[in-house]
C-alpha cells in the first residue's frame, strides 16, 4: 500500500488524515502516470471536459453527415 495525496505535496498538500489516500502501489503509479499531480477534483474537472468535447464532436458529425 501507498499513500496517495488528494493534493499533491508539490502543489501545496499536506500530510494530514483528511488529504491522504491509502491505495495499491501499482494504482498509485497510474494515477500519477495518467494525471500526473492533478488533484481528484482537477481529474473530475478534466473528464467532464473530456465528455462534454466527445458529445459536441458527435454533435458536430451528425450534423455534417459524418
């Protein structure tokens, strides 16, 4: 097990009870390889982002007769 910080300690997070994590080593290394030192709420931020771009591409498409 790790300690996975919600926010990360280079962006100002501290060790305390409310910001660490405990989780599996392996998913703490891909967390950090898929968002890097984002915070879980940047992460939410970034695949709602993510979401509503897809929807607009199949807006978009629909509408070209694509």
């Amino acid at each position: 097990m790790n300690r996975h910080h919600l926010k990360a300690k280079a962006n100002g997070g501290q060790a305390t009870v409310q910001n660490l994590l405990w989780i599996y080593k392996e998913r703490h290394e891909m967390w950090h390889i898929l968002f890097a030192n984002l915070s879980i709420d940047e992460v939410i931020e970034l695949l709602i982002r993510v979401s509503r771009a897809k929807k607009n591409q199949k807006i978009y498409h629909s509408r070209n007769g694509k």
